[in-house]
C-alpha cells in the first residue's frame, strides 16, 4: 500500500517514517525544513509559499493524493494536523480517524486503536477510513542507510487566513519521554514559587519537573514542554511523582506507563489515590520537605 | 452587531466513570450527563462577544434524550436562543458535521464557535468539517478573541510560536480551555432560562460510516494503592522504597 504521510513538524515525520516503515511504501510531505531524507520515504516533498495555512496546505495535498495514487493519508497528530485531517475528510470525501496510536491494514479493512473516554479507555476500530492522524513519542526515529529523493512543491494560492504577528516561545529544554525519575506539579502548589520545592524533590531523586494542564497552559508556571498528559506528553518513567495533582482522567493518560507513581494530595478522596502505588494525605509544602529530608539521610 | 452560533456537546461524566473488574469495560449504567468542558468554554466566549460588541447569540447541540439539561446551562449562560438537534447516538463525527452544518446552512451567522475537541471522544474532526461543508474558514486554538471591522483575530497557541491570525467572517473558530474561565450561571439565572426560546427537532441520519467499535476498555491498572495519612509514617516508608529506585 501507498502512504501519503504529512507533518509540519520533523520530529513527528521521522517518527511516522520509522512507525510505518514495514507495513507501506511512504512518500513524506512537510513545510519542515530540516533534513528528513534518511528515515525510508521514498519521496520527500518540501512544501513552500508565502502564506502556507492549512486551508491551501490541505487543497495542496488532496490533490497530490488524487494524482499520485496513494492508499492512504498519515498525519502526524497536532493541532495543525487535526486541521488538516479534517479539511481533507471533507475534500475528498474520506472519512477520518485521528490520534490513533496503531494502524493496522488487513484485507482493505484497517484497525485502528486510540484513547477514549478522556483517555480513561482505549478502543479498537475497524473501518474503511483512509485518513489517520497519528500521536507523538510512539517510537524513537531510526534513520534508513538509504536517502529519500527531494521534491519541492510551492504553493501559491493564497489561505483565507492572514498571518498579522508571531510570539516566539522558549525552546524546548526537556525530553520528558525520556526522563527515568519525574516530579510534577499540579494545581495545588497554588503559586509559581510552589515550584522551588518541587524542583528541590526532583533534585534530590536525580529527576525532571514536569507538570498538569493548568500549571503549564493556564498559568505558564512551567512551559508547555513539560505537560503530562492528554494532550501534553506521554511519559514512562521509573518513578512519577504527582504533587498538588487531583487524577483527572486526562492526566492520567500521560504518566499511566509510569512503572511506580507517588501521589501527595491534601484531599483524601482524591483520584490520584486510586491511581498510586504509594501515597501520602497531606499538604504538600509539609510533606515534601520531609520527603526531601528522609531522602538526604 | 454579530450573529453568534455556539455548537456544544453533552457527554457522560467521565470523571465518575467507574470501570468493570472483570471485563475492564466502562459501567455507562446510570452514569450521569454533563456539558462537555471544551464546550463551556466555547459558550463563554460566545456570550462574551455578544457581552463586548453586540448580538445575538444562539446554541446548537446535537444530543440524545437528556440534551435539553446542557441546553438549559448553556441559556444560563447567556446564550439567547437554543436549537436541539435530536437523534445523536454514537460518537461519529461524519454524521455530527453533517447535521450541524445542514442546521448552520440555513441559518444567519457571522461566527460559529466551537471548542477544538471534546473531552471525551478527542477527535478534533468535526469543526474542519463543518467550515469545510460551509466553505468558510477555519480559525482554530484560540486562545485569545478579538472582534474588529468585522473581521475576527485570534491569537493560536503553537509548540514553538504562537500565531495572531486574522480572518474574514464568516468564519468558524474553535477555542482552547485556556481562553477563558466559564462562568457558573447564578440560580436566578438558571431558572430564568427555561423561560428563553428552544426547539427541539428531530434529526434523520442518513450519513454512511464504515466504523466498527471492536473493544473498549480501561487499560489494566495494577497499582498498589498504599495510601498514608499518617505523614510521618508515609515519608519513612516511601523515602525507604525511592532510595531503592535512585542510585
Ligand atoms: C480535552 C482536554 C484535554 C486535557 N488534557 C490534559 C493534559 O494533557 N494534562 C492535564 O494535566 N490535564 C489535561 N486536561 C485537564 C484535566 O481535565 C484537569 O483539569 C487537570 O488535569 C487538573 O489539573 P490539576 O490536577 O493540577 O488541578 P486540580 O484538578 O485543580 O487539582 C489540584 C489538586 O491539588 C490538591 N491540593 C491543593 N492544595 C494542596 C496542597 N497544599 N497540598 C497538597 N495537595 C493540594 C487538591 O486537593 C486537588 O486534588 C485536559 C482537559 C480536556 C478537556
């Protein structure tokens, strides 16, 4: 099978490149402009414009899928790639499944796996649908000895979107996917300096800080890179540590491949405790210290 | 002066979703229904635009037999008028965009907000679809609105930029959790609400989908659940087990 395979983002295609390497034949489309012409695409098309939006990124694309023959669409899972599933569905009358996390083709049916309920589940489909939005962090990229050829594709008509200012953000820093030890913060440090003690954990267990949706999103305590969860990242740590964090179902999707998790939570009922190996009822500006303490002993 | 659509989604409380221990299946029985919380944050900013520049603003949901509830908070809100399309069934966003934008297709609007996903299905498919189906643009992940000569600007977040992008209206916009803090209608309010206009219509499907549901099920949990409420006790055992983790 012919896999059409797009994302904005080179970390995403290399990963769907090396998930996917085995089960299609791959032709990569990216406005990326780093070099992706070692991870097994046959073709890598570098797509370029002035104003590129996903309204003409996803006209672009369909019509390359009508010329080219593919199977198959594969979009690496964000908020643009969403977008671009869903412009797509509609153009070229497919139906669509996003954030999956495996796709298996079997007799022109295709199963597909992604979080339900939150995240509090997970649900196998099977369908007929032909494009699929991918999640993040599912495999490590390994580059191919072979190189894709390179392809350029300019876009010129215009999107409906103007594109008036950008706000760069704070580079990445962390790879928490990776980090053996984590110790996350959540609402209940209730302010930004909270955080000191936190990281004062981390330190001693040889960790990183990561932390909820609000601490991250809503009040920027943390930056963005270091969200567990849903829609943050998926960790597997040795250790997770939830400090403050109440167990919404949305977290737990991102740190239930933690093998051990430690919850400090003032609330007893809360659903962090059912999803702890080991926890402790309290406040955490009393308990960490402790913690901390016993830890130096 | 706009005319504001709002669409909103009920969903089944997943916060209290209990889950079988024999077949790892969600226990839907008797589970109660919420306002989906993308969806809350999609009717705030609705009634804010309304609030700051004027208008009207009327909320569309596509909903089994409790939608009139979420209706109810959704007018308490602030919305204005209420439209419930009857007849949903399953998650499935092909059908979903296709009785929202056959309703919105007949309809007077210079923004439609929605919240960019749901809580529960996480799919993020049907307001593209809806633009799409409408041919009007999509302006999604607001996390800040502004209304200007009748032109809507939002600022997108974005991993390593955030974006300020401005559109032509019509346009559809789908908001971020982060953009604003929903309001909790005081009783007054709420009560007051029943008193506002709303619709019910029956919706036929008549859309094809090849998707099959073969399982879904809650991942194994195994965790210990050792829970201290004694603090002391709590830091020597589990200071005890770290040190057996960190070299
Ligand atoms: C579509 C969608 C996607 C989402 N994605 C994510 C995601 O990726 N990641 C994520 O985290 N959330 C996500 N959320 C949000 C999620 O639903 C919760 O709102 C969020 O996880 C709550 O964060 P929290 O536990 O830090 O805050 P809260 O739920 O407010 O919990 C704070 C906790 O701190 C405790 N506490 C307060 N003070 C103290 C103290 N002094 N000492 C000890 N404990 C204290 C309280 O008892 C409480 O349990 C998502 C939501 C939606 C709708």
């Amino acid at each position: 099978m012919k896999a059409m395979v797009f994302s904005e983002k080179a970390d995403l295609s290399s990963q769907m490149l090396t998930l996917f390497r085995n089960t299609f034949e791959m032709d990569l489309y990216t406005t990326s402009n780093e070099n992706l012409l070692n991870f097994g695409a046959k073709n890598v098309f570098k797509l370029t414009g002035n104003n590129l939006y996903v309204d003409n990124i996803s006209e672009k694309l369909a019509e390359m899928y009508k010329n080219n023959g593919y199977d198959i669409i594969i979009i690496g899972s964000s908020a643009m790639g969403r977008e671009i599933s869903s412009l797509l569905s509609e153009i070229l009358h497919l139906e669509a499944i996003t954030e999956v996390m495996k796709i298996e083709p079997k007799d022109g049916i295709i199963a597909t796996e992604r979080f339900f309920y939150g995240g509090k589940t997970v649900i196998r489909e099977e369908s007929e649908a032909k494009i699929f939005t991918v999640l993040p962090g599912l495999v490590d990229p390994q580059p191919v000895n072979s190189s894709s050829t390179e392809n350029n594709i300019s876009i010129d008509k215009d999107s409906a979107i103007k594109v008036v200012d950008q706000i760069e953000k704070p580079k990445s820093s962390v790879n928490l996917e990776k980090a053996d030890i984590i110790v996350s913060a959540g609402r209940g440090i209730g302010k930004k300096e909270g955080l000191a003690v936190i990281q004062q954990l981390a330190d001693v267990l040889h960790g990183e800080v990561g932390g909820s949706r609000p601490v991250c999103l809503d009040y920027h305590w943390l930056s963005e890179e270091r969200q567990v969860g849903l829609s943050g990242k998926r960790v597997k740590p040795k250790v997770y540590v939830a400090c403050g964090i109440s167990g919404q179902v949305q977290h737990i999707a991102g740190m239930r491949g933690s093998r051990m998790v430690i919850a400090i939570n003032k609330d007893k009922n809360a659903p962090i405790f059912n999803e702890c190996d080991y926890g402790i009822v309290g406040d955490l500006y009393a308990v960490i210290p402790k913690l901390i303490e016993a830890m130096k002993k | 002066m706009y005319n504001i659509i709002v669409c909103f989604k009920q969903i089944l409380d997943i916060d209290q979703m209990k889950v079988d221990e024999s077949t790892q299946e969600p226990i839907l029985k008797n589970l109660p229904y919420r306002l989906e919380d993308l969806s809350k944050n999609a009717i705030e900013e609705a009634v804010r635009i309304k609030e700051k520049y004027g208008g009207k603003v009327i909320g569309i949901t596509y909903g089994g037999d409790q939608a009139t509830l979420a209706m109810k908070e959704a007018l308490a809100m602030g919305v204005d008028e209420g439209i419930i399309l009857k007849g949903y069934k399953e998650n499935n966003p092909e059908i979903t965009s296709d009785v929202l934008a056959k309703k919105i297709s007949g309809m007077q609007y210079d923004i439609i907000i929605m919240g960019n996903q749901s809580a529960d299905s996480y799919t993020g498919l049907v307001p593209g679809k809806v633009a799409r189906k409408l041919s009007i643009p999509l302006v999604g992940n607001a996390i800040k609105l502004e209304m200007a000569d009748r032109r809507v600007r939002i600022t997108r977040t974005g991993e390593e930029k955030n974006l300020v992008l401005e559109s032509n209206l019509p346009a559809l916009v789908t908001v971020e959790q982060e953009i604003n803090e929903p309001r909790l209608p005081p009783l007054i309010q709420i009560m007051a609400a029943g008193r506002k206009p709303m619709k019910i219509e029956e919706i036929q499907v008549n859309v094809k989908s090849t998707k099959k549901v073969i399982w879904n099920r809650a991942p194994k949990s195994e965790r210990k659940r050792i829970v201290f409420e004694d603090v002391d006790k709590g830091v020597a055992e589990i200071s005890k087990v770290l040190k057996g983790e960190v070299k």
